[in-house]
C-alpha cells in the first residue's frame, strides 16, 4: 500500500473525430460494456489517490458530453479542443493551470481513446517516473520482424526490432516542460504527434517504461470488436 501517492493532474484529449473508426459518432462516445469507452478511461483516473484534477478536451460543437454523468463530476473540467491532438492537449493544460496546478507538478495526458489502461501499469509509470528529471511514457517493444518498404511495395529492408518501441500513453511530464515543448513546437511548425516527441524537440530524453500490449488505442471497428470480446470476461 502505498500511503504517500504522487501527486498528479490528468489531460484527457477527446476531441477527435474518429475518421478512421468511421462510426456514427466519434470514438470516445461507442459503448463498451455498460458505458461508454471516454468513461472508461476517465475512471481509470477517478478511483486513484494522488488525482488533483482531470481536465477533458472536447469539441466545441460536442453533443453527447452533457448526457455522461461524469460531466457533472467536480473533479473533471472542460476544456476546448483544438484542431490537432497537440492543440487539444495544451488547451487541458492551461485549463489545469487555471484550476491551481503549478508548472512543477506531474500531468498524465491520457488518450481518451484508451480504455483499458490497467491499473498497475498506471502505478509503475508513477513509482518510475516519480523523481525523473524529465518523465516518460508507457510504451511496448515492438514484437513481430520489421520490414522497410519501398513505394513499389518490396521489401527494402528488414529493420533491427530490438530498438524499437511502440509509444502508448499515459505520457508524465511535468506541466512547465510539456506547455513550453508544445508551444515552442506548434511556433516552429514542427509536427509532433505525442508529448513525448514535443520534449524531444526541447532537447530532453523521455523515458520509456514498459506497460501492458492490450492497452491499446481504439482506431478501426476491430480494435473495439477485440475489447469487446475481452471486455465482460476480464
Ligand atoms: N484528439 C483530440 N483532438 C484532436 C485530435 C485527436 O483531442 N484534434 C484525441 C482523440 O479524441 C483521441 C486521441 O486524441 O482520444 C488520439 O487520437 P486518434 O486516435 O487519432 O483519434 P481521432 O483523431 O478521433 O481518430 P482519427 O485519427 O481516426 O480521425
Ligand atoms: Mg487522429
């Protein structure tokens, strides 16, 4: 038991639309189980000790918010999504920043689209990171052989697997390095498609700690199939 938690703040980007899901409304809003996947992943967060506040990025135009009944919890603020997962990221942050969080302290940002994020991956992402000077990210080494393929379709390459590792999220960084990384990224027109890659374009060296595979980002209708299946039976 651990009777001194970290202190965090969760970012729950959830503004997207889903295209590749191409369902009749976005992701974050299908059914898994008995409720929906977006209230999933924020109850991942909401039994935890050591949460100070969850700020959930949504489109401005978002009609079924309003229906879960998460929206009324007072730990959870929104904030407005932005164009691209990094806008809708840094507009969580200042929301966080408005509600009091200082730019030393720890913010997870969490894809709403992960659901199945477990428990103890979240606790070793925290206790590993917990005195890092620059935090870090679940991620999971790639398993099967990597191929480099030309654009005519061929194999160019068979590529070296053991260096590679598949970025997942929760991301840790502290809200001071992670706002700046974002800003000064989106200034240079430098695309990042994680937080991690905006503190790399800082300068700094995220570290990875590896979490579980099955916390997968829904993306195709067999992504959610396979949860699904797992889902009852867990
Ligand atoms: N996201 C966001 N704001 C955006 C784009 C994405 O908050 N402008 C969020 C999504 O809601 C999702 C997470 O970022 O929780 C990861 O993005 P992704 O899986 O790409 O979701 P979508 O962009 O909705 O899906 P697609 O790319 O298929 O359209
Ligand atoms: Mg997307």
């Amino acid at each position: 038991m651990n009777h001194n938690p970290t202190p965090f703040w969760v970012v729950i980007p959830a503004a997207g639309i889903g295209s590749r899901m191409a369902a009749d409304r976005p992701k974050q809003y299908l059914q898994l189980g008995q409720r929906t996947i977006l209230e999933h992943t924020l109850n991942c967060f909401l039994g935890r000790a050591g949460v100070r506040g969850i700020a959930v990025s949504l489109a401005s135009d978002d009609p079924w918010w309003p229906g879960l009944a998460c929206a009324s919890d007072p730990r959870i603020s929104r904030a407005a999504g932005g164009a691209e997962r990094a806008d809708s990221v840094l507009a969580g942050l200042e929301r966080l920043a408005a509600l009091g969080a200082a730019d030393d302290d720890w913010v997870l940002v969490h894809d709403a689209a992960r659901p199945n994020l477990a428990d103890e991956d979240l606790q070793r992402l925290l206790d590993e990171l917990g005195d890092d000077p620059v935090g870090g990210l679940l991620a999971v080494p790639a398993k099967d052989t990597l191929k480099r393929v030309g654009a005519d379709g061929r194999v160019e390459q068979t590529v070296d697997r053991r260096p590679i590792w598949l970025a997942y999220t929760p991301q840790m960084f502290r809200l001071g390095m992670l706002r700046a990384a974002l800003l000064g990224a989106a200034q240079a027109g430098a695309e990042v498609t994680d937080e991690a890659s905006a503190v790399e374009w800082l300068g700094h060296r995220p570290r990875v700690v590896e979490g579980r595979a099955d916390n997968i980002k829904i993306t195709r209708p067999d992504d959610l199939e396979w949860l699904a299946l797992r889902w009852d039976s867990r």
